[in-house]
C-alpha cells in the first residue's frame, strides 16, 4: 500500500487585484492566503506521512516578481525533502515555461516534467510511474493526452495534467481532450489541475480535479484543498479523501428578505446567516459577499439608504467576532412590494418615467465600444477582472439605485403608499 496526495493551483503569491478599493480589507491575511494555504499543504504531507505529492499545474501565478516567491517555494520542497517525500509537478498556462523568466535550483526530491514531450518518471520503492507534460506557453490549445504513452503494465500508472477537458465555465480553454481520452490510456489515476472548482469526474478510473488549494476571490467560494490517495497492494486507489486547506474562506451569502417589513429582522436573519458561515469556516477567516434579495417593503430603503445599511452590515459582521467575517461587497438584489407595471397605469407622466428607467435599463446589457476594444488585447485573465468590474450587475448597480428610490417616490403620496 501506498499513499500520495494530488493537489493543483496553488497560485503563489496572486495578487488578488483590486482589494486596494475595498475599505478595511484585511489585506496582509488575504495576500498571504495562498502562501499559508501550501504551507499546510506541506504539513499535511510531513502529518501523514505521505510517499509522494504531485502538483498538476499553476504552482505560480505568473512571472516572479523578484525570487522570494521561487525562495519561499523552494524552502517548502527541504522541510519535505527532509522527510524523504518526493514531489513531482507539471506547469500550467500561468507559469507555462514562457510565462517564469526567473529560476532558482530545487532540492533533489522535486522533478518538474518536460514541457516538450509527455515524460515517464518511475517513483522509488513502489510500483508506480508518473505520466506528465507541462505547458511551454500560456495558450496551449492541442490536446496533449495524444502524446501520452499508454499504462505500463505491472505499475501504477499515473497522469499528471493541467486541463479544461471539455470546457468548464469561468475558465478559457486549455489543452482539451474529453473522459474517452483518458480512459484510453488504462491509468489507474488523473491528477487534473487548472479547474479551481474541486470535482470527481469519475472513479473508474479516477479523474479528479483536485482545485485550487486557497480561493482568491468570490467566484472561488467554498471549502478548497486536495485530495489524499490510497492505493491497495492491488494497484487499486482504496480511498481518495477530501483535505482541506483554505486559511481564508470565500462565501456568496443569500439573505431572503421576502415579507419582512422592519429592518431588525432583516439585520437579524443577516446576522443569521454570516453566523452559520462563520461556524462553518471553522475558525478560518470568511471573506463574505451579501446578497439581500426577495420582495420586501425594504426594497426602496435597502437603495436609498445604502451606506446606513452597509454600516449596519458592518455591524453586523463585527458580533461574529475579532476579525472572524470580512464583507466583501454588498448586493441589493431586492424587488418592491409594488406591481410596478400597475404604476405606470397611473396616470401620463408616470407612465413616461417607469418606461425610460426600463429602457436604460435594458442598454446596460452591453458594454460601451471602447472597453470592448480594450477587452481585445488584454490577456484571458486580466480580462476577466474587468468584465466583472464592468459587467452587468455592477454597471446596473448605480442605475438600481437612482430606479428604486424613484420608483418608490412614484409609489407613495404625501409619504403614504398611493
């Protein structure tokens, strides 16, 4: 018997752009995160005394800023050099060999697979072989499982691949190949990286995505680790548990305000909800978005009074305890009480006024030529940063606001419901 653990992108050192607008961000705890979070992972593998890791990919972010990122890297590799614990690990499209113009030695427990050819690397003192390729540029766009050789036969036989496979939302499509492909090969195990979101495609064989080992923004929320593998004396993976190792938990918090007509109930069921994230994150820092939806009487107070909730808010996350919820943002997704088509049928003028909020409205569904033109030559992952800075929700919010509050005006006489 033996054990290994499968992780993938840990993203040392990403900068989480954008944290700087954020007032109060707790910023040296969610730029140290992915730091942190492979440093567990090294314990973790020193803890269960592990005979192997590998890493499928994006170790790094991109291009070194200067070698403390390589240093702090390879000072992990002695404590599990130390433990006699090799380390076998692949390149992403973020740190494709293109991508690192910086390079220090590593310890000899550490092999990095080529990124010209599938390699074959046998493991000392078991029955295993290791199959991989790293990327030689950002943008790969074969499918480099053709290359691979099939399973030796009397081993192990494990791949090491940074994949889209077929496609997965919220990330651009690298070195595809489809389950078919895989399963040709005859190996017992697919150590997949690139996809953040952890997933066991199948189990015989096993296709895992391990996902990223610390979330970096919202869209990445969830508890995020690796996977532990046994493999019997068979050759035959046993178990594949779940590890966590996130230090900074991301959470996506929907509050239902449906029916509710006074503000302490509302504050309550959010206090409700950061409390059972919180509880859930297990003394882990929870890096919140709220999300205040349904349809309540609050909906015009909820926009027209913004930066007194969000103090409330605040308040709020601060009896969850010292430093234990940081708000992120804070979403209005609330609609009125009201039938607002019914409001427009009152009379001329409001008709005019309902009908123009609905048509500029309706324009935010595309961006303004210049940003499109600019989108073009950005690279795949800056441009995602500033579609979600220009997309939809966040171009509408300001107009969200200015329509509630005239709506609400609209809706009442005299500070009376019409």
């Amino acid at each position: 018997m033996f054990r290994f653990i499968h992780a993938a992108d840990p993203h040392l050192d990403s900068p989480l752009q954008g944290l700087e607008a954020h007032e109060g961000a707790p910023l040296d705890r969610l730029r140290g995160a992915t730091r942190r979070a492979f440093g567990d992972l090294v314990q973790l593998a020193i803890d269960e005394q592990i005979d192997f890791l590998v890493i499928a990919g994006d170790l790094y972010d991109r291009d070194w800023r200067d070698y403390n990122t390589g240093l702090f890297f390879r000072g992990q590799m002695v404590r599990l050099f130390d433990q006699n614990i090799p380390v076998y690990l692949i390149s992403g499209n973020h740190d494709a060999a293109s991508v690192i113009s910086k390079k220090l030695s590593l310890p000899e427990n550490v092999h990095v697979f080529s990124t010209r050819t599938a390699e074959s690397k046998e493991v000392p003192k078991h029955r295993v072989v290791i199959h991989g390729r790293g990327f030689p540029n950002r943008a790969v766009p074969e499918n480099l499982v053709k290359d691979y050789p099939s399973a030796i036969s009397g081993k192990f036989n494990l791949g090491l691949l940074h994949t889209s496979l077929t496609g997965r939302p919220g990330h651009d499509t690298y070195a595809p190949c489809s389950e078919t492909d895989l399963r040709e090969k005859g190996y017992g195990y697919w150590a997949l990286g690139h996809i953040h979101q952890p997933e066991v495609i199948s189990q015989d064989p096993w296709i895992v995505f391990a996902g990223n080992c610390q979330g970096r923004h919202v869209r990445e929320a969830g508890p995020r680790g690796c996977r532990l593998i046994t493999v019997n004396d068979s050759l035959t993976v046993e178990r594949a548990d779940w590890r966590t190792l996130d230090v900074v938990r991301w959470q996506e918090l929907n509050v239902d305000c449906t029916g509710i007509k006074n503000e302490s109930e509302a504050l309550r069921r959010v206090g409700e909800s950061m409390k059972k994230a919180v509880n859930e994150a297990e003394g882990r820092l929870v890096a919140a978005r709220i999300v205040i939806g349904g349809t309540t009487c609050l909906h015009g107070s909820l926009h027209r009074d913004g930066h007194r909730w969000r103090a409330e808010l605040l308040a709020c996350a601060q009896d969850q305890g010292a430093e234990a919820l940081w708000i992120e943002r804070i979403k209005i997704a609330t609609t009125p009480v009201y039938d607002v088509a019914q409001l427009a049928e009152r009379d001329g003028l409001t008709k005019i006024v309902v009908e123009n909020l609905a048509e500029a409205h309706d324009k935010l569904t595309t961006l303004p030529a210049e940003i499109e033109e600019m989108l073009g030559v950005l690279p795949p992952e800056l441009r995602r940063e500033v579609e979600a800075e220009w997309g939809e929700d966040q171009r509408g919010a300001v107009l969200n606001d200015v329509r509630a509050i005239i709506l609400e005006a609209l809706s009442t006489k005299g500070g009376h419901a019409s």
